[in-house]
C-alpha cells in the first residue's frame, strides 16, 4: 500500500436526505489506491446510499467529491463511469437469457454500421475476463448457464474498464457460498495489486478481516469512524456498528441437534418427490417443532426442493403428504392453504411488491388466504404493521415507507414479517440472513428456534454452514441435485457435515 | 403538496379552465332552462362521460401491467346491439324493450371482457396482442350488426339515457357517478385493489404470495369490457343511433391518455381512478377548447398532441429533473472536465 500518494477518491461532509429519512449526516469517506476498504454498519446505515451519491444515482444535498485531488460533479452512473469509477450495485441487474459478452458490453456493444461485431464483441469480453479476472469460460453460452459467483464476476467485468481507478463492490458475497467467496477475493487481490482502490460492502465479519486494509463505520446515516483493519478487533467493530457495548450475539449453543426434543406428529412427507432437471426424488420428513436445514453448494438443488414443497414448481413423481394427508400440491396458493410458507431467496424478484408500502406487503400473504372480500380493516393492518415493525426492528419504522425505498436487509425482514404473519405449520426460509446485519442476523436465528419451540416447522436453507448448524434439528445434505444424506445428533458437526457436501 | 399525485393532473386541468376563462368568459355561464342546466362545463361533462367511462376501465387493466386496445370496439358493438334490438321492436318506447336491449348489449360486453381475459390469463398472450384481435374483429363484428349502416332508433326513453336529464343534471352524470363508485367501492373496500397493484407490481412475487393473478386479471378485462359497453350505451343513445365504423373510434388512445395523465404508469402498479378521471376531463375540456377557439380543422389534431406531449412532460420526473439539473449545473464548472476525461 502507498498511503503517500494520497487518496484517490476522498467524500467530505455529505448530507443526503430523502423524504422523511436522513440517509446520510456529514459523512467523509477517504479511498487510497491498491486498498481494499470496507464500509461497514448495520442494515439501513446508508451504505448503500453513500455509493449511490457518488456513483451519480442520486444527487448530493450538500457536500464534496475529490477525484485524484480535483472537485468533480457526477451526475448520472454513466458519468461515474467514464470518470473512473466502476460499480456493482447491491441489486445487480445482469440478463440471464442473452450470452456472458452480450451482458458485458450491453449497451456499447462494438458496432460497425450500426451492426454488432459480434466476434469482436466475444473476443474482448474473453481477454477481459482473462486477463483481469483470471477467469476461463466460454462467452458465448447464456449467463444463468454459470454459477452465482462466476455472475458476479462478470458483472465486475462488466463495470471495470480499461481506466477504472476504482471498484466499488455492494454485497458482492451475500449469495456466494465459501469457495466462491475464494475465488472473488483472489479477484479483488490481484485487482488491488494492480493498484485499483476497492470499497466493499458486507455483512461478514470474517470477510472483513480476511480482505480489507481499512475499515469506514456508517451508524443512522452518521460517520462513525475510520480505522486500521489490524487495529480494530471485532468487537470493537461491532459495538461501534449497532452503537452499544458488544453484548455476545454467540450466545446460541454452535449446534442444536434433536437430542432433547420428542418428534412424533409428522408436518410434512415428501416420497421420492422429484422434478426432472431441478431435483432428483428425495424422502424427507418434517417432524412438528422441529427445523430441518438444508445444506450444499449453491446449485446443488436446495432452493429446488424448497419450490417443490412449495408447489411454486410442479412435482413430476412422488407424493407429498402434509399432517399425513397425501396432497397434490400444484400451486403456492394451495401449498398455503395447507400452512405452508416459503420466503424466497430472490427478494427483489420473488420477494417484495416495490411500489407497494411497508405494511402492504405485510399483510399481502396473509390477505390473499382471505381472498377478495374478507378484508382485514385499515385498521387491523396498521396493527399488523406496527407490530411486525418493532418484532423484528423494520427500519424506519414507518408501515407507509414504499418497499422499495428501505435498505436492502430491511426488504429482507419484511418479507419475513409477511410470512410469519400466516402462521405457517411449516416455514420454508430460504437464505433468510442474506443481507442481514450482524445483529439481525443473531435475531433471526434466535427466532426461528422459538418459533420452533412453539410448534411450527422450519426448513432452514442457508449458505453459511455454522447458521445451518446453529438453528437445526437434523440437516438434509444435497449434493449435484441429490438429497445425499439426512444428518442427526453426533453427525451434526461442521466437519461431518462439510464432507457430506463435498462427497467425501 | 406537489407529491400528492392529484397534484399535476390539477395543475394542468386547473391552467386549461383558466385559459378558457380569459379567452371566452362565456366559457364558464350556466343557464337554467326548464330546469336544467346548460353550459361548456355541463357540456364538458356530458360529452366526456363515455370517455371517463372507458377510462375508468382502462385503469384497472393498466395497473396489471396490461392494457386494452379493444374497448373502442366494444362502444360500436354495445351501441349496435342495442340499437339493432330497439328498431326491431314494435314500440320503440316501451319501457321493457329498452330494459331488454340494454341488457343484452351489457351482456356482450361482458363476454367480450371474458373473451380478452382468457386470451390474457389464460392463455398467456400478450395484453397488447391479445386485445388488438378484439381491437380489429370487433369493428367488423359492429358493422355485421349494424348491416354496414347507420341504424337509427326513435325512442325517447333509449335518449334518455346519453341526452335525458335527472334533476338539473345530464343522466350521463350520474351513470359515470355510479360506474366510479362501484369501482372505487370494489378495489378500495375489498381486497382487489391491493392485488391488483400487487400483480401489476411484481406477478411472479404476487404468485408466491397466494394471489391468483387469472382471476384478478379475469376480473379487470371484464370490468373494462362493462365500462366499455356502458359507454357504448350513453353515446349512441346521445344520437339515438349507432355507427359500427365511426363510433369509439380511438377511444382506446384516449383513455389510455387520460389513464397516464390521471398518474397512473404503463408499467402498472399503483393506481389512480380520481386522476383518471381528471384526465379523461382534462382530454374532454381540451377537446372543447380546441373547438371553441376555432383552431383551424386541420391542425386540431396537431394542437392536441402538442399540449398533450406539454402534459406529459410536467408529469415526468425525469423531464423535470433533468430542467433542474440543467440549472443547477451551472455552479459546477468542473463537471465539464469530468466529461472531457472520456
Ligand atoms: N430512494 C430512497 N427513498 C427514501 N429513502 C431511502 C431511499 N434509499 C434509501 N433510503 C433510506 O435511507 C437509509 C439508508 O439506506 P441504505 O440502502 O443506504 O442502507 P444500507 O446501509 O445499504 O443497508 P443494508 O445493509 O440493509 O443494505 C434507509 O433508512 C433507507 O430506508
Ligand atoms: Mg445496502
């Protein structure tokens, strides 16, 4: 690092509010060449909205912008762009129908007489990839023909250009699972070693401390701090983050296991259920009060079988009995109408209604089991909202804040509001932390153990292992579109469980 | 204030009457005779009643994200089954037979929404595709029943209903009043409302959410087929006739008009019947406009696109966004060395 040329990019006493919301109070933030730098701070801290001022999405209230030492004025992503600034936002909107160059270069495709050249256009995106991101794949195939990871990096590859000074990287790993994380580091090290200025958004404290030269702490919109990754420790971290003393967040045992509990009633049974192309046929028995988690690489079927049960895909074969009932189930209405709930991994597409508020997308689930005219009264859900709102700490706690307007991990918690409002027997949770802040997250956890206390089923699926291991009862371990092993009681360790999903 | 979304349609509605009242202040008289009311404003109101109408319609279909090309086909078809049925009858007046061919024309219209509904929900074709086959065979549809003519009716109590008067205020008045009210009653009292926004919002999110998108869909091209057929009703009777060629022709461009204007998108979603509404008022009272200061024929249409294009752009955000950037960006004179770096 060559702190002495001084920074590249430096933000100083940015105010940015929207309606209602101070997103962000006199904010500074500093970036040096060749540095990987996280901002950290809890869901709704304004990160997000930091990297937006300064990528031109929206316009500051008050407040300067250094680029290499001159005062700029960006005004729309475009212009971030051209002036050095690559970004993948926390939403990333790639086409996974049309081929990994055509998602690289849309837009400014290489055209001659108005006509794509398509070979030029292949062979740029292939040295791109390869020689930046050390990446060998074939550009021609459709994008949603590649993993999750290998996604994100072409969306770097689609925001770096040859002049990029700096990459800004919102989320980047919150649907990676640990060797994809790998891979993205290695990507974002050589980056940086070429002298690039990298900010890096997550929630991962491990990941924090694993890339990043320097940390930036946001709280409410307000600078908190800047300081050496080496010398902050993690508590240290997470008390400025959420703003109090550190209480231990790890207070749950690492490892439930079923041990003390008595299963008897039978919520659900699936009997060699499958789908051709999504998910081989597999038994799995979901036991009253009792969590089952899901583990295994991304891709390697979890979230098809959560849609299976779901009825949000048809099975082809096999029998699926709900409370001993064989049920057809063909459709998320009818799943629900069985008490069962599925909270998709996809928030932005599966999940929330954007133009609707807070509180309508609360009670939409629960609205739609009534139909159109059993109404639930204005009145009720403000009822509804308020509560939810302080159960699970919506930020800001306005029920008539437009969706699309919160932080993305506060999205996430309305969602599950939505559903835990139906008072499902069996909640289908798929990646339910993704996004979510330290605190949260322990929240989240301890809730699902309490819901299942008091009865309800849960199917935990999660890319983070230790989660997984934290929350369930027994683990369903998926390997290749195979339900591989069911794990109970003295299999339930991180190490058993890693070589189950990896084959050993 | 400026965000309530009734704010610009207003404005705009607002700034038109008050061009009328300094180029024509007889724009604004009212005259009683025998009790009723005469006037521009009343006439704006009569005259627009179908429109509104149809638009109301429109509305609905267009926060599923859908739209309906066919509803001026709808009108033609409505107004000639009825009038067909009419001047078949002995007495043109009586009651019952005015009752039955009203009726009978709802029927059709509802059919006709029933038709778009299942091209669209259940067969999963294009709104646009889907209604623009009922857009195109509709036509000819009302030309078969009118027999290629005009077919005129002579009954008074059928003229009642487009030209009659309830107290001192056109009946067309009323039948708009009723028509607004039971949609407002329906989506906002029920639950339609919300999953009609939701499904127009995100119908892949509102699927998972145990909304049944069909019939919500179902049920917007059939209302829309009714608001239709209603206005096919008040306009031929207005003229105690029907024209399977010329009438509700481009109703569909002015409804989805007076739908965008009243600040509902084409990418559905939220909704707003009492914007539509001014909208479809603000298209009427142009209308009147044009015609009163005596724009010369020819270039009507050209003049009416021409505010409507001014309507539009006050409406966007981004238009007035851009203005203010514009403006702004003079206290930036290194925002030009940004762009040169490229
Ligand atoms: N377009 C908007 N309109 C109104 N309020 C907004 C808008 N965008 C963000 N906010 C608000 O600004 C605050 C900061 O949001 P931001 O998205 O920056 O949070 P974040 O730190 O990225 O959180 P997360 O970790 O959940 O992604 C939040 O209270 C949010 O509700
Ligand atoms: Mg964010």
């Amino acid at each position: 690092m060559k702190k002495e040329q001084g920074p590249i990019l430096t933000m100083s006493g940015i105010h940015k509010r929207f309606p209602g919301v101070k997103a962000l109070t006199d904010v500074s933030f500093r970036l040096f060449p060749g540095e990987v730098h996280a901002l950290m701070g809890e869901n709704g801290a304004g990160k997000s909205t930091l990297i937006k001022v300064l990528t031109g999405v929206y316009a500051i209230d008050s407040g300067e912008i250094e680029l290499s030492g001159k005062t700029v004025h960006i005004g729309s992503p475009q212009e971030a762009q051209l002036a050095g600034i690559s970004t993948v936002y926390q939403e990333v909107n790639l086409c996974p129908n049309l081929s990994v160059s055509e998602n690289i270069f849309i837009g400014r495709e290489p055209r001659r007489l108005g006509k794509i050249r398509w070979k030029q256009m292949h062979a740029e995106a292939k040295k791109l990839l390869e020689d930046r991101l050390q990446l060998h794949i074939d550009v021609t195939k459709p994008l949603h023909s590649y993993s999750v990871a290998v996604q994100q990096l072409i969306a770097i590859a689609r925001s770096l250009n040859i002049s990029a000074k700096v990459l800004i990287l919102d989320e980047p790993t919150s649907s990676l699972d640990r060797n994809e994380v790998k891979q993205l580091f290695q990507v974002m090290n050589n980056l940086k070693a070429e002298g690039l200025a990298i900010l890096f958004v997550t929630h991962f404290l491990d990941q924090v401390y694993e890339i990043s030269d320097r940390i930036t702490i946001l709280r409410g919109g307000e600078f908190i701090g800047e300081y050496a990754a080496s010398e902050l420790s993690r508590i240290e971290l997470v008390s400025k983050m959420i703003g109090k003393a550190f209480v231990e967040l790890d207070q749950l045992p690492k490892v439930r296991g079923t041990a003390s509990k008595e299963l008897s009633d039978v919520t659900a049974e699936a009997v060699q259920l499958g789908r051709k192309g999504a998910i081989e046929p597999f038994d799995l028995r979901i036991h009253k009060g009792e969590v089952v988690g899901l583990a295994g690489l991304l891709g390697s079927g979890r979230t098809e079988l959560a849609r299976l049960l779901f009825g949000a895909d048809r099975s082809d074969e096999g029998i699926l009995s709900v409370h001993g009932a064989t049920k057809a189930i063909g459709s998320p209405r009818q799943a629900i109408d069985h008490g069962i709930a599925f909270c998709s991994e996809n928030r932005k597409t599966e999940g929330i209604i954007e133009e609707l508020t807070v509180r309508e997308n609360i009670v939409l689930a629960l609205q739609a089991s009534r139909g159109w005219f059993k109404t639930i009264s204005r009145k009720k859900q403000d009822e509804i909202a308020d509560e939810y709102i302080k159960a699970i700490n919506i930020n800001p706690p306005n029920p008539e804040h437009l969706v699309k307007n919160l932080s993305g991990g506060n999205q996430q918690k309305v969602i599950l509001a939505r559903w835990l409002l139906t008072e499902p027997k069996l909640l289908i949770l798929d990646e339910p932390t993704r996004g979510i802040d330290v605190g949260a997250k322990a929240e989240i956890q301890k809730l699902v153990l309490s819901l299942s206390d008091k009865g309800m089923s849960v199917l935990f699926i999660s890319s983070e292992l230790e989660e997984v291991l934290r929350v369930s009862d027994k683990i369903a371990v998926l390997r290749d579109r195979n339900v591989v092993k069911v794990m109970t009681d003295d299999e339930l360790s991180q190490q058993q469980v890693m070589q189950a999903i990896a084959g050993g | 204030m400026v965000k309530h979304h009734l704010f610009w349609p207003l404005t705009v509605l607002g700034a038109l009457l008050l061009f009328n009242l300094v180029y024509s202040p007889a724009f604004f008289r009212i005259e009683l005779r025998n009790g009723q009311m005469y006037g521009s404003l009343i006439d704006i109101l009569n005259f627009g009643a179908p429109l509104i109408l149809v638009a109301i319609g429109m509305t609905l279909v267009i926060a599923t994200k859908g739209i309906d090309l066919s509803v001026g086909s709808v009108v033609a078809i409505s107004g000639a089954i009825a009038c067909l049925l009419i001047s078949k009858g002995a007495d043109q007046n009586a009651f019952g037979l005015v009752m039955l061919a009203v009726a009978v024309a709802l029927a059709l219209s509802v059919a006709l929404g029933i038709w778009n509904g299942l091209l669209v929900s259940v067969f999963g074709i294009q709104p646009i595709i889907a209604t623009l086959i009922l857009m195109v065979a509709g036509r000819g549809v009302a030309q078969l029943i009118s027999g290629g003519q005009i077919i005129t009716v002579n009954s008074e109590t059928y003229n009642y209903i487009g030209a009659g008067a309830l107290g001192s205020l056109p009946f067309a008045i009323y039948v708009v009043l009723i028509v607004l009210l039971v949609a407002s009653l329906l989506t906002r009292r029920t639950a339609l409302g919300m999953f009609i926004e939701s499904v127009g919002g995100n119908p892949t999110a509102s699927r998972l959410a145990g909304i049944r998108s069909r019939a919500v869909m179902f049920a917007v091209y059939i209302f829309c087929g009714l608001c239709a057929g209603v206005a096919g009703l008040l306009l031929s009777s207005n003229v105690s006739s029907a024209d399977g060629n010329n009438a509700g022709l481009w109703y569909e461009l002015d409804a989805i008009l007076a739908v965008v204007i009243g600040g509902t998108s084409l990418n559905g979603g939220r909704f707003y019947l009492m914007g539509t509404v001014i909208g479809a008022l603000i298209i009427q009272t142009l209308t009147t406009t044009i015609y009163i200061i005596g724009v010369r024929p020819e270039i009507t249409l050209v003049v009416k696109a021409f505010v409507v294009l001014i309507v539009c752009l006050v409406q966007s955000e981004a238009f007035r966004k851009t203005l203010v950037q514009r403006f702004k960006m003079r206290k930036y004179p290194l925002e030009q060395e940004v762009k040169r770096h490229a």
